[in-house]
C-alpha cells in the first residue's frame, strides 16, 4: 500500500469516470443515512412520547435487516447485475425514507427503517464491487475511493439531521429521499452495466466462507468492535441531550476525523507498523476513551466522542482490508458472510445500551463497549497466526479478481 493514498500507480483517485462518481456520490448519502438520525433522536422521542430504547431501535430494525440481507445481496446481484441491484436499493431506500417522514409512532418509524434497511444493504453492499470495476486507477484506489465516501458520508449525515432536523425531526428523512432520488436518476444516467460474475452466488455460500479460520476470526473481532462503535453512535447522544445544531456538530466533528484517519492517517500507519498492530492498538485507546467518556463530566464527553471517530477510522480500514483479503473464497462471498456476523452487533448495541442504563447507571454502557473494544483486540492478538494473510499484501495479485465484483466490508 502506498504511503500516498492519492496516488495509485501514478494516477490520482481523483480522475474518475463520471459512472464512478455517480456511484461514489450515492454512496455518501446512503452513509449519510446512518448517521442522520443522531442529532435528532431526542427530538424524534420527544415527537413521538418514546424513550430511548424505544428510539434506539430505529438503528437495531436497520441493522438488524442490513445483517440479514447479506446473504441475499450476493444471490440477487449475482443475479440481475450490479446496476439492477444499485437501482433496486436506491428505490427502496427513496421509498421507506419518506414514509419514515410520515411516521405516526414509533412503531412505524421502525418499521419504516428495517424497509430503508434492506435498501441500505442492497446499495452498499454493490456499490464497491461498481467502484472497482468502473474506476481507474486499480483495486486500492477504488478501495479508498469508498472509504473516502463512507467518511464523508458519516461526517455529512448527523450535520444534514440537525440543520433540517431543527426544523423538524421529519424532514431530514423527507430530505434522504430527495437525495438518493437524484443518485438514482445519476447512476441511471451515467453507469453503464457491469460485467456480471461467472459463478452464481447462493444463499449459503456466505455462511459457508465462515469456515474459514481468518475470515472467522476479523468477523469475531468486528462484531465486538462494532458493539463498541454503535454504542457511541446510538447512545452517545442521549447522554450528550444537546440541541440538534449543537449535537450535529459534534458528530460532524466526529465524522471528519473518521474521515481523515481512514484515507489519510490509516494507510501511513499500516505501511509502517503494520495492519494487526495499528488495529489491536487502536482498539485498545478506543476502549480507554470509552471509559473516559463514560465517566468524564459533559465537556470530556464531547470531546471523547469526538476523539473516538478517530479510532472507528482507523478500525474501518483495517477491517475492510482484512475482510476483502484474509480468506481464499471469492471477495463478494467472504465479505458478505464477514457482514453477516459483524452488523448483528451493530443491531445489539442500540437496544442494549440504553437497557443497560436504565438497569444500572448511565456509566455501564460504555463499561460494557470498552470491554467489547478489548475482546475484539484480544482476538487479533490471539488469532494473529490466521489474520496474518493481511489485505494490503493480496491487493496487487488479486486486482483482476476484485474487477469482477466485491462487496465492502465498512458501513
């Protein structure tokens, strides 16, 4: 990996056909969807007469739906090919996030979500297997292309939320909808169909690519590190109980130095401690931030939450980078049963956080996260032997193979 992530074989990730920076730009929003309801979640519960664990399923019906839908993704892309698959999502996702506007209760929000969740999944899960195969420039330049849109997407969406969600919490979905209308009339326009792969991918094949002892191994890791990383996404804003505008800038803040470390800072690190050291490290000072925002006075809260978007950047390239190269089964396999495992925690920790809290106190959620930060550290420790075969070295040898399809391992 070079130590100039802008630069991949001399030609700038910022020279792009425009099918990829359509592609590229629905990516951002569909990101931006993830992160959209954070500023506003009080006010949603407010509107609603919700609590937070009530409020707090809209994240657990949207992951909990992405989770389950990758194993379906793969069959159906394989299938119909990679621009059906891209505008099926993107319809689903216009669809249920206007009706997630029109919400009368919290029941249907989240139900609205789980729809907006499947949609979710469909596009994200295609939309790197498009980048690579339209972009040039290669594998890794279309790799940190994603990533770049992943970062700019989950900076984006909480500022997006609290400057309509101000208005009112029902416009930032109205406002999504619009959004991904234009990717989708983008991507119609300026992508052409990719070329579909060989061999049909079946329901089970995912699961089946668990078999093997790397792949079994990052999944493990990441499912704690997302456990980790949903309750500072999903939690952190009740604890915080700011304006929209106010709680919005924070994870804007948040969101750009996830940004920064992810593109910028993450390949530098890896070329020079390599890939398992930089992500067991940074998992152990997530854990240790966890512990000061949890127990630290409200401006040691901001700023902590602020501080992890570091650490999940540097998590989320590392991760996808194993996912995409650890194991020998196809890319799009191996990554979808990788997501499988991992968005299941990210459907765990919005509902459990908040219960947790009202069990205990408002200091043991984040207690538990930081102990699920070092789980996930000490199974890269501990399986280090499997988790060896590590993604930057297997990039350059399989570019033709992540030509024909690869499903992301972030977001």
């Amino acid at each position: 990996m070079s130590g100039d992530p802008f630069d991949e074989g001399g030609g700038s990730i910022l020279r792009q056909p425009k099918a990829v920076w359509a592609t590229a730009g629905a990516s951002v929003v569909a990101f931006m969807g993830i992160g959209l309801v954070d500023p506003i979640l009080p006010s949603i519960a407010k509107g609603l007469d919700a609590g937070p664990s009530q409020v707090s399923l809209l994240f657990t019906s949207y992951f909990l739906i992405t989770a389950v839908a990758m194993l379906v993704t793969g069959f159906v892309s394989s299938r119909i090919g990679g621009k059906k698959t891209l505008l099926a999502g993107l319809a689903l996702v216009v669809v249920f996030a206007a009706l997630s506007g029109t919400s009368g209760s919290v029941g249907e929000l989240v139900g609205f979500r789980a729809g907006w969740g499947l949609g979710n999944a469909l596009f994200v899960s295609t939309s790197l297997a498009v980048i690579v195969g339209a972009a040039a420039g290669g594998s890794a330049a279309a790799i940190l292309l994603y990533e770049s849109a992943l970062g700019l997407g989950m900076a984006c969406g909480p500022l997006v939320g609290a400057v309509l969600g101000d208005a009112s919490w029902r416009f930032p979905f109205f406002g999504t909808a619009v959004l991904m209308a234009i990717g989708f009339l983008a991507i119609t326009a300026f992508l052409k169909e990719q070329p579909r792969p060989a061999r049909k991918t079946s329901l089970l094949d995912p699961v089946k690519a668990l078999g093997h002892g790397g792949l079994a191994s990052a999944a493990a890791s990441a499912f704690f590190y997302n456990y980790a990383f949903f309750t500072v996404l999903a939690f952190t804003p009740f604890v915080l109980n700011m304006s929209p505008y106010r709680s919005g800038a924070v994870f804007f803040a948040w969101g750009v130095l996830l940004a920064v470390f992810s593109v910028l800072v993450a390949p530098r690190l890896q070329e020079r401690f390599g890939s398992l050291r930089v992500l067991g490290g940074s998992l152990i000072l997530m854990a240790a931030d966890l512990l000061i925002l949890g127990y630290g006075n409200h401006t040691t809260a901001v700023v902590g939450t602020i501080v992890s978007g570091a650490f999940i950047g540097l998590n989320n390239t590392v991760y996808t980078e194993l996912a995409l190269g650890v194991s020998d089964a196809p890319r799009p396999v191996a990554s979808a049963g990788y997501n499988f495992v991992r968005w299941f925690a990210a459907a765990a920790a919005p509902f459990l956080a908040p219960k947790i809290e009202e069990w205990t106190d408002i200091h043991i959620p984040f207690v538990v996260a930081a102990v699920a930060a070092v789980i996930g550290a000490a199974i890269v420790g501990v399986r280090r032997e499997a988790l060896t075969l590590e993604a930057e070295e297997l990039l350059p040898e399989h570019d033709a193979e992540a030509s024909s399809e690869v499903q992301p391992a972030t977001a």
